[in-house]
C-alpha cells in the first residue's frame, strides 16, 4: 500500500484521519501556488512518494506546530 496505510508516527491507520503529509514542508506553498488539478496533486504523490508520508491530523498538526510550519492568520 502507497505510504503505508498508516501514521508515521503513532501508527493510527483509521483512513478518517490520514492526511498526505509533505515531508520536508512545502504544502503550504505548493497549496499556494500556480493552481494543480487534484489529479495532477495525486500523480505528484505516485511520482515521488519519498516527498511524502501519511500522519494522523492530530499529529499532522504537531508536525506543523514543532516546526514552525504555522502561518500566522490576521484577525478579521
């Protein structure tokens, strides 16, 4: 199985709560940038699934949070 089935870290492997991770960061900006079909952002995971692993949204999170990977949101 792609990314194998599971959370990296805790190994949760309930497929409501996996997110397609990047594993060197990047979501944000490739979220961001020139627009992808969803197809073409599947076929990248297919192409180069080193660049990426599957995480629980609990500890995708974490990640994001331990790396600083959060983007500050302005108040409205």
């Amino acid at each position: 199985m792609l990314l194998g089935g599971m959370c990296e870290r805790c190994k949760n492997n309930d497929m409501r709560v996996l997110q397609i991770d990047h594993v060197n960061g990047g979501g944000y900006a490739a979220r961001k940038g020139p627009t992808k079909s969803p197809q073409s952002a599947v076929r990248d995971v297919f192409k180069n699934p080193l660049k990426y692993q599957l995480l629980c949204a609990n500890d995708n999170w974490i990640k994001r949070w331990e790396r600083g990977e959060n983007k500050p949101r302005l108040a409205a």
